[in-house]
C-alpha cells in the first residue's frame, strides 16, 4: 500500500495480522482489491483501531478454516470499503479537498519529444511543459499571438537580392531574405532535473551512467539529486537542429525546410554522418552488427556545433535569429508550436544513454521543460500526473479579453499568478461509458458527450437551440460550445480514370455526387447535429470564412431567402448533372451496370457499419452503387500514399489560424502521390496554383481576400472534394471549474483552469450517497450459509469419542 508519504507498505505486515494469517487463502485477492482502491491504510484511523476487534472476533470462532476466512473477508472489505470518502471514489482519500484537476485520455501518446508529437492527445501534455517563443492569447478572438518566453512578438526585417534592406511589407517576389529576431526572456529556469545534477567539480553526475547504476531506477524521480539552470537561446537553436536530424521524423522538416535557410542540407550532413558511423560499426562488428540493437545499446551523438547552418544564427545568451529564404509570414505561428521549444543539450545527452533506453526513460516519457507543469507520474496504461513546476517564471492570467468575457466570469482571476493548479491528473479511458459516469459522479472535472450520451445532456428547443436538459441543470454543469477549426470531407481521387480530370462532364459526376451526399443529415444523425455544412475548406474562425450568400457553393446549394440559409440542391438537379456526365440515372455506359465507385476506409469503430450504410444510400439516390473497402490504417495510408483509390473520407484540423494551412491541402504540388503531401485528392490546377503562391506569404488585406475567393470558385467548380462540415464542440464543466473558455488553437491551456476543491468533495459526497443494505444481505447471507457449518462443529463436539 502506499501512503500519503510515498512509503510502501504491505497490508500483512501488521503484527497481528501477520501472526494470525499466516497462509490465508484469499489473501492475495484482499491484497489485489486494497491496492487497486489505492487505500491509504497508514492513515486510515477506523482501521487501524477496528483491526483488533475483526482478528478477535475470527479467532473466537470455533468454525472450520474456510468459514472463518469468509468472515475475516468480509468484515475487513466492509472496513476497508468504509475508509472511503465516498465509498465509490476512484482516488486516495488524501487527495480529497486537494487543488487537483481530473480529465482523461483516450488512448496512449506515441512520443512526448516535441520534435516528433503532431497529435491532440500528445499535444495535450507536453504543450503544459514545454514553452516555444510565443502563445495565444487564451481570451482574445479572433486569436492573438502574444510573447510566451520571448519579449516581444518578433518583427520580420526583409533584403533583396543585394542584401538590402526592403521596405515593410515588400512583394513577395522582391524579397530573397527575412530575419526575424527572437529575443527571450532572462530568468526563466527550467524545471529541477537530474540531467542537470552536478557535484562540487561541475561535473556531472549522470551523464555516463552504467546498468549498475540504474538498477534501482524506474523513474526520472528515483534519481537521488536534481538540479536547473537558466533558459538560453543555446537551447532554442538546439531543437532547430533536432527538427533537421533524420532519426526525429520531424513531421513539419519537409514544410520548414521549404522556408529555414540551409535547413535542408544541414539534414543532409546529419544523416550522412550517421551513415559514416554506422558504416564504422559495421565493419567493426562484422556479421553480427544489427543498427537498431547497436544504437539502442550506444546511441550515437552528433555534436551538432561542427555541422555549419545559416538559417539560426546567436546574437547572445538571450538573443538568437532565424533567417528565412523567402516571405514566410507564417512562421510566427510556428513558433507557438513545440517544434519549436527549447531542449537543453544535457537532457538530450542524459537520455541518449543505453542504460536509460532499455528501461525507457527516455525524452518520449520524460520531458524537459521551462511550462507551468512537470511530468510526476508516466504511466500511459494508467493515468499520466503533471504536478506544478516548482520553478516556473512569473506569469499571470490575462487582464483583458473580447466582448462578453467579463459577464461570463472568465475575467475573475484577472492578473492573479499562474498556475492555479496544483497537479493535473489524466486518467486513460478508453470506454466512453465509464468515463461519462465518473464524470456524472464528479470524479471527471470535464467531458464532452458522446452520441450515446447527448440525449441526457442537451434538448433542442422548438426554435432549434440546444440548451442542457432539467438534470444537468440541477447538478449546476455548465455547458461550452465553441466551432472548431476542423474541416471533414470526402475527396475523389483526381488522378483516377474515373472520379478524377477536369473535364466538364468530370466535373459533373463530382457535382452529382456532392449534391446526393446529404451533409445536413450526415450531421444529425452522426453528430446530433453538432456540425455546420462546409460550403468549402476554410472552416470559421479563419481569414477568408465567409456567412450568408455571398459564402455559398453554387454548385451544390441555392440560397432560400425566407430562411436565410443556404439548401442543398434537389436529387432532379444532381440526376441531370449525372446524365450530362454520360452516366443517365447513373447507369455506366460501357457496361449496362451501374457506375461503381470504391470507398476506401478505415472505419472499424462501433458506428462504422451504420455509416458505411448510410453513405451507400446517398449514392444509391442517384443510382450508383458505392463498393466498400475497407482496411486497417496502415493498409489505408498505403493506398492514399499511391493514390490507389477513387474516394475516401478525411479531415485536417488547423494548425494555426491562417487560410493557407487549409488551401494548401488543395495545392497542385503537396499532391500525396507525387509529392508525398497533405493534399490527398491530388487535386493539380495550374490557376489554383498560382494563385496560392500568391497568396500564401500575403497578410490579412481585402487584396488576400478577393485572391482567396477566386482560389475558392475554382476549387468548388472543379469539385476535388464534396466539401463536408466543420464539427461543433460540446464541453462539459462542472461549477467548481473556472476559466474555462474554449480555444481551438492553444493547448497550453490548462495553467489557466481553476478549482474549487471543497466544492467538489461537498458536491462528490452529496452525488454518491452509500447504499448499507446490501451488506446487511450479505451478512445475513453468511450468516445463514454458516449455520449448518456451526451446528456440525456442536454436533462433533457432543459426539463421545470412540
């Protein structure tokens, strides 16, 4: 058992527990049920007094072995049972009333380097520990990037071809150089690590580390001493080589190797001197070398100071410049991400150790990091624990926010120090049932709803608005929507003989099918109507997203003036376009049939026969016939890789408010087969294309804008895609959580969260009253079962001996 100290202790070494029940059957399985309940019986009073009566009353009674046992059982699971605070919690009774925060995660992140996670649930924890240049602001819409360890948002200063300075903003053709200038703050300190540790010679201390000396290590806190240091922009141009080394996979090289100067041959030295080494292990292993076996033992170290890069260069200590081949506007955004935070060149050498890999401590597990949060517990089978960083820089909550801020409370901490939070605890559930439960039950601080569970929550008035249902009202669970800044969509393959081309009656079969497609219905059957119809790739919320008529596709809706909305076009008009497509009643000409499409997919979840069926009756209404295919994800990725598909669901969320992240997955040369790209339709017009490049390195004018909505009329006339729907989010939060507006961007936003802890023990007792009855049965149960046992030991007793 653990206490609230961290000692461990066994429930049997208790003296008379010990003395009594030597070789007890079902003593493993007490032991089993105690620890999974994380009892803290060291602290447990009623136990500890009872514990005497319970072994007096066992012993006393003159029954065989197993009954007694059966007693002991009982009566120890009922006292057990009672230390808890409800009965039904989850959690050590010492962290009742604590300053903690609950959430969940669903499945297990990948890696934790942010040199390597590109996903939400890998976003979600190491966005709390990690600090790039600049952030979000968490209140300001629409979002606002504002310095994070840097003192100010970096100016970009532009040179011609001569090395000349240009004037503000200068025409992307004029400009053959952008610096950009990062200047970081001085006094920021990383959190306490034993990468640091350093003994009275400076050396340090577990930096050369042997198996041996590792034996007793399961953890980055089993390290006897820790140390930090100050945060230097050394650190900053460190992770920028990492973005270049190819043992990273870093999933964003390709895109900054396009714009960083000298990036991209500085991943060449990288990896050429990697086959240098390699190729010397080789010969001196002979036969028996293996790559993967040899580096896990010995990994190898690049000093990368001897490798030359033009693209980062030191001013000093806290001063460092990035240099961009051509206009790139963009890369503010970047910089908000955690590619581009800083790793302290000790804590990559400290990992890259034998000993530590084999028993994966690693970066992936543990990370380095300057945030609000550290990493305590990394259990991704279990929960995942970040405590707050004892040595985290001054930071507050911010003063200011849009419209409307004030009134709903989110301005009540305004300029208090953050974090508010003391530990956030992340609880893997993989079921969407018990999470909702424990949620319902106050052991969740948040939730969103699954389609099982919307029904419970939310209510659609009569005129369409969703509000919480009587119940969730009366547990005072407040409710958050927020548009997310996510496009999903069906996209043909504009390579295929078929579905693809730009031909007109091309054009005419995608049309056909984008109109059969019914998004609305898609949303409210799939999406409890949580979702808004996607009159193209830019989702709200980002430059170029436009309402009302002046926003919708053309060519698949109208505009109904009396409902001020846009409705999706008729089954007769989509049947025309079929037949003017050469495909009447969509019969294929060549073969008598219908025309068959493949729907490459990797839909295995519970709802994916459902969809499956409703998507083959959306074809079916204009009389093609979908073939299913479905596969695993790597099968699927291999197919879009080769482009061996005709059509296929997908979606993109953003990674930084800005209409090129969204075009570009409809630029000709990010083409997924050719190019090995994010546009996974293969869509390739030439005007489409120019106009993005130029577009893409312009700032937010009405000139960006008209260039944006010609780019759009092409893309919608030609039909790449069926267009989808954006989602919408639904947050659930309990009253004892504050702060809690929703930011589609940000993910370092948990420093600002707050909790009420004694309200939420007041309200967890209130919602989990105990039930005593049941173990008034069951006593009565044993009780009954033991009768026949008492009365044959009497019996025996009476019975003379012979």
């Amino acid at each position: 058992l653990r206490n609230t100290g961290g000692i461990e202790t066994n429930f049997w070494s208790i003296p008379a527990l010990k003395q009594v029940y030597p070789p007890m059957p079902g003593r493993k399985k007490i032991q089993k049920f105690i620890s999974t309940r994380q009892i803290s019986f060291n602290t447990c009073v009623p136990c500890l007094t009872l514990a005497p009566v319970v072994i007096l009353i066992t012993q006393s009674l003159t029954v065989q072995s197993a009954v007694r046992n059966i007693y002991f059982i009982f009566i120890t699971v009922s006292l057990i049972l009672g230390c808890q605070s409800p009965l039904n919690s989850p959690y050590k009774t010492s962290e009742s009333g604590k300053n903690i925060y609950y959430n969940t995660f669903y499945a297990q992140p990948k890696t934790l380097d942010p040199a390597r996670a590109y996903s939400s649930d890998e976003y979600s924890i190491i966005c709390q520990i990690y600090e790039p240049p600049l952030q979000y602001h968490y209140l300001k819409r629409p979002y606002e990037l504002t310095p994070l360890t840097a003192t100010e948002i970096p100016k970009p200063h532009y040179f011609d071809e001569n090395s000349a300075l240009l004037s503000f903003n200068p025409p992307a053709e004029d400009v053959h150089r952008v610096i950009y200038e990062i200047k970081i703050t001085k006094g920021i300190l990383y959190q306490n690590h034993p990468c640091f540790a350093q003994d009275g010679q400076a050396n340090y201390l577990y930096h050369n580390l042997t198996d041996e000396d590792v034996s007793e290590i399961l953890e980055i806190r089993n390290f006897a001493q820790a140390d930090t240091r100050e945060l230097k922009s050394d650190d900053y141009i460190y992770q920028i080589y990492r973005i270049a080394d190819p043992r990273n996979n870093c999933p964003i090289f390709p895109i900054m190797a396009k714009y960083i100067l000298g990036l991209d041959t500085l991943s060449q030295s990288l990896k050429r001197s990697l086959e240098d080494e390699r190729e010397k292990r080789k010969l001196k292993a002979g036969v028996t070398y293996n790559q993967e076996a040899d580096e896990k033992a010995h990994p190898i170290r690049l000093n990368y100071t001897r490798f030359p890069f033009p693209g980062v260069v030191k001013k000093d200590d806290y001063t460092f410049q990035i240099i961009l081949k051509k206009k790139y506007p963009q890369i503010l955004y970047w910089l908000s991400m955690p590619f581009f935070s800083p790793i302290p060149w000790e804590a990559d050498r400290f990992y890259s150790q034998g000993p530590l890999i084999k028993k994966n401590i690693t970066l992936q597990c543990f990370p380095v990091g300057t945030g609000p949060f550290r990493i305590d517990v990394f259990d991704p089978n279990l929960e995942i624990i970040l405590k707050r960083n004892e040595n985290f820089h001054k930071e507050t909550y911010p003063l200011m926010g849009e419209k409307g801020d004030e009134e709903a409370g989110y301005l009540l901490d305004a300029g208090k120090p953050l974090p508010f939070l003391d530990k956030a605890v992340f609880k893997l559930e993989k079921e969407s049932i018990p999470r909702w439960n424990k949620f319902l039950q106050g052991y969740y601080d948040s939730s969103g709803i699954s389609s099982d569970s919307f029904d419970q929550a939310v209510s659609i008035t009569t005129d369409g608005l969703m509000q919480l249902t009587e119940q969730f009202k009366a547990k005072e669970i407040n409710l958050v929507t927020s548009t997310a800044t996510t496009t999903f969509y069906f996209a043909f393959n504009m390579l295929d003989s078929v579905v693809g081309g730009y031909s007109p009656d091309k054009q005419n079969l995608r049309l056909a099918i984008s109109i059969a497609l019914d998004m609305e219905e898609r949303i409210e059957i799939f999406a409890n109507g949580r979702g808004l119809p996607a009159q193209g790739p830019i989702p709200p919320g980002i430059f170029g997203y436009e309402e009302g008529i002046n926003s919708i596709n053309p060519y698949v809706y109208t505009w109904n003036e009396k409902r001020n909305r846009p409705v999706r076009k008729s089954i007769a008009v989509a049947q025309k376009l079929l037949a003017d497509a050469g495909y009447p009643n969509g019969t294929d000409p060549k073969t008598g049939k219908p025309l068959v499409i493949g729907f490459d997919n990797a839909w295995t979840g519970p709802e994916a026969y459902t969809q499956l069926k409703w998507l083959q009756k959306q074809f079916k209404k204009i009389g093609i016939v979908l073939d299913i295919r479905t596969t695993d994800y790597n099968r699927f990725q291999e197919k879009i890789l080769s482009g061996n598909f005709q059509f296929l669901s997908w979606g993109w969320n953003a990674d930084y408010p800005d209409p090129e992240n969204f075009l570009f997955l409809l630029y000709g040369p990010n083409g997924k087969k050719q190019h090995g790209g994010e546009n996974a339709a293969n869509y390739d017009n030439q005007e489409f294309n120019r106009l993005f490049v130029k577009m893409e390195s312009m700032e937010n004018t009405p000139e960006r804008l008209q260039i944006i909505k010609k780019m759009l009329d092409i893309a919608k006339r030609d039909a790449p895609w069926t267009w989808g729907f954006h989602p919408l989010n639904f947050g659930l939060y309990h009253k004892w959580v504050f702060n809690a507006k929703p930011h589609t961007m940000a993910n370092n936003t948990t420093k600002y969260l707050r909790i009420d802890p004694m309200s939420r023990k007041d309200k967890r007792a209130a919602w989990n009253q105990p039930h005593y009855w049941p173990l008034g049965v069951f006593a009565g149960i044993i009780c009954i079962a033991s009768l026949p046992a008492l009365i044959a030991v009497r019996q025996r007793k009476k019975t003379p001996a012979v």
